[in-house]
C-alpha cells in the first residue's frame, strides 16, 4: 500500500543526508591545517644569512686593524671586492657557485637639503620583479665621506646605513 506518510519520510532521508553531507564536508575542510610561517622559513633563513655575512664582514681583524673590511668597501666605494667577499661568505654550496642574487646601497644624509639619500654601492644583478628579495641593513662608521660617493655627503666621520637586497635565482 501506498499513501502519503512515505513521502515524509523521503523528504527527512533527504534533509538528513543533505545535513551529514554538509557537515562532513566542513569537518574536512577545517582540519587541513595551513600555517603562513612555514612558507617565509627560507626567507627568514636568507634573511639571517646575510645579516650574519654582514656582521662578520664589519668585524675588524684580530690582527689589529683599525676599520673592518665593511667600512673600507664603503669607504673607498669598492663594488668588485665588496660583491666577491660577500659572495664568498654567503657561498653555502660546497663545489659550485650558489645561486644569490644581490644589490647594495649606502644610504646617508645629504647635508645641503638635509633629507635621506641613497646611492648604489652594487647594483649588477637585475631583478625581474617576480623575486622574493629580504633586505639586509647594517650601520657602519666610515672616517668621512666615502670616496666616489654622490656631492652632499658629509665630510665628517659619520654612520651611513648599508643595505643589501638578496634573492635566490
């Protein structure tokens, strides 16, 4: 026999199902667990890397130098040994060269319009805008003004602000 109650019953299975579908379907979606950090783990590695190569390059040697070998690049404006000694130092891979990408800068105060200027210390690799760069700073005390550095630099000694953009290729 066949009356109207088996209706009823259809329509709550379907409900129920509906609702155990649904229910299922956010448990799931909720226990995939993503953690932003762990994407900015090589970042942050890349970024204590050269914050290490320059702290180790603005260490005078034992031997009792007067001025690091960071502060004598910046002040005789030194591209070449700059890029090899921090090239060098940051070289993680045994028997071939590795595949960072860098540039620099020396910012300081410019004394005629007293404002923050900028001028590249390295500036070789070029950036396609796709990459991941970290930025890398380090004061550093040069004698006086950094010798091919841009007019408006202050002749006394001061602190300039070093800062290197690396990226791997």
């Amino acid at each position: 026999m066949v009356n109207d109650g088996g209706q009823l019953y259809t329509m709550e299975g379907v409900a129920a199902g509906l609702i155990m579908l649904l229910t299922a379907y956010i448990v799931i979606s909720t226990t995939s667990i993503y953690t932003p950090g762990d994407t900015h783990i090589p970042d942050m590695q890349l970024e204590q890397l050269g914050s290490d190569v320059l702290a180790m390059m603005d260490t005078p040697d034992a031997t009792g130098a007067t001025r690091s070998d960071l502060a004598t690049y910046v002040y005789t404006t030194n591209q070449s040994d700059f890029r090899a000694a921090f090239c060098d130092y940051c070289n993680m891979r045994a028997g071939s060269d590795d595949d960072l990408k860098m540039n620099a800068y020396v910012y300081y105060r410019d004394q005629d319009s007293d404002t923050v200027r900028s001028y590249a210390l390295d500036e070789e690799d070029m950036t396609t805008g796709r990459e991941n760069a970290v930025r890398v700073t380090r004061w550093v005390q040069v004698p006086g003004k950094p010798l091919g550095s841009p007019g408006g630099v202050d002749p006394r000694p001061q602190a300039v602000l070093v800062e290197v953009l690396l990226w791997r290729a």
